[in-house]
C-alpha cells in the first residue's frame, strides 16, 4: 500500500516509516518463497513514464530499486506474491467492493499483478486468489497529479516520496464524472515501498456510515527473465 487519523478527510499527513506501525486488527507478511517475471523486450523513455515523469528526476532516482523497477518503464511487468486482505463484512462495504472489484477478505492470498504500460497510461490487473480487480492510471493533464480509474470512480492522488517509497495522497475523486463530496471520501492511505529487499504495498479505505471498505497489504518480489 499504517492507518492514521489525518487532518482532512480523504488526504493522509507524511507517513510514518513504511509498514512500522499497521492498522488494529492486524496484517502480516508471509515469508513464502515466490516466483514474479518481467519482460523487457521494451523500454519507453523516463520521460514519457507514468511515475518518473510525476516525480521528477532527483525523486524518481532516491527511491529503492524493487520500487523503480515495478513503476519504471518495462512495457510490461508481471509479479507473483501475497497479500492479506481485509474489509468490514456489513452489507453496504461488500455489495461496493463487488462494484468496484475490489477483493473479498481472506489472509495469505495468492497475488499476482500484471502492469501493461503504453505512453503514459498503465493498466494494473491484480488477480487475488478471491478476486480480481483492474484498474487505469494516468497523469491527470491539468495538473501533476494521478488519475487511477477503477470501476465508476476515479481517484486523483499526489505522489510524495519519502525515505521508504513513495505515499499516495488523495485529492479527490469523481463517480461516473461527478465530483464526489470530500466529505464522503473518508480516509484513503495507500504507500508502495520496499521490505526486505521486496516491492511491498500497503492501502486501506474507510468510508463514512460504511467502515473500513478494503484493506490489503503484502509483497512482490520482482525476477528478471
């Protein structure tokens, strides 16, 4: 992708070190060995990329190296791993996850993320072993934010890299093209970074009058073919 009560709804304050202090109810990393493969019969320049561009050179270059090669500029990149996954199981969080293709809870699942990149837009398909879920990301062209797209609802992030990787704050976020009231976003962290030598990721989602929507947290560990 941790969890903290922040200044205003729907945006996180600088983060804390990366995976140190997890949400109430727990997570954990499985330390099962992995296979992940990622094809570079291609490279777009830096310049064109999704998240070099956003963050600019001196940032971009301060990140550790599982967390460059995942976001880099590789056409396409396939990763295996594991998450555990979490959400409240009241009626209104699992009927939105079913519309949003999020994942349904269940511990120690079976990851994988295929990431196909064309221009500046990338394409995220993360098959759960419960689940898949997609989504689209691109710059947003009025600013130097990050659009990801998924189901009806598009969010808007800025990317903030710190000493761990790079925090994911959100902005704001549109259904069907309707700006979403900041009230309703309720709280959104989401941070990609590095674990013993490993892209890990850690997001999680609380929705006013709904509870905690999803939370997933893991690893992928990254192999040249």
């Amino acid at each position: 992708m941790n969890h903290r009560q922040v200044d205003h709804p729907g945006e996180s304050q600088d983060p804390t070190p990366f995976m140190e202090n997890p949400p109430q109810g727990g997570f954990s990393f499985a330390r099962l060995r992995t296979l992940a493969t990622v094809a570079h019969d291609r490279h777009m320049d830096a310049a064109e990329a999704l998240f070099p561009s956003l963050l600019g050179e001196t940032a971009w270059h301060s990140l550790p190296e599982s967390v460059r090669r995942m976001h880099g500029v590789s056409p396409r990149v396939v990763a295996r791993g594991e998450a555990d996954v979490e959400g409240d199981g009241n009626f209104l969080s699992s009927a939105l996850r079913r519309l949003l293709g999020l994942p349904p809870p269940g511990e120690k699942q079976a990851l994988e993320v295929c990431i196909e990149r064309q221009g500046g837009r990338e394409t995220w398909t993360r098959r759960f072993a419960l689940g898949r879920m997609q989504s689209t990301l691109r710059r947003d062209v009025a600013s130097t934010s990050l659009l990801e797209r998924l189901g009806p609802v598009t969010l808007c992030f800025s990317l903030h890299p710190d000493a761990h990787g790079v925090a994911w704050h959100l902005r704001s976020a549109r259904m069907l093209g309707v700006r979403v009231p900041r009230a309703w976003l309720g709280t959104i962290f989401s941070h990609s970074g590095e674990r013993d030598g490993r892209y890990a990721f850690a997001v999680e989602t609380r929705l006013p009058w709904i509870g905690q929507l999803v939370a997933y947290r893991g690893w992928l560990e990254i192999v040249d073919e």
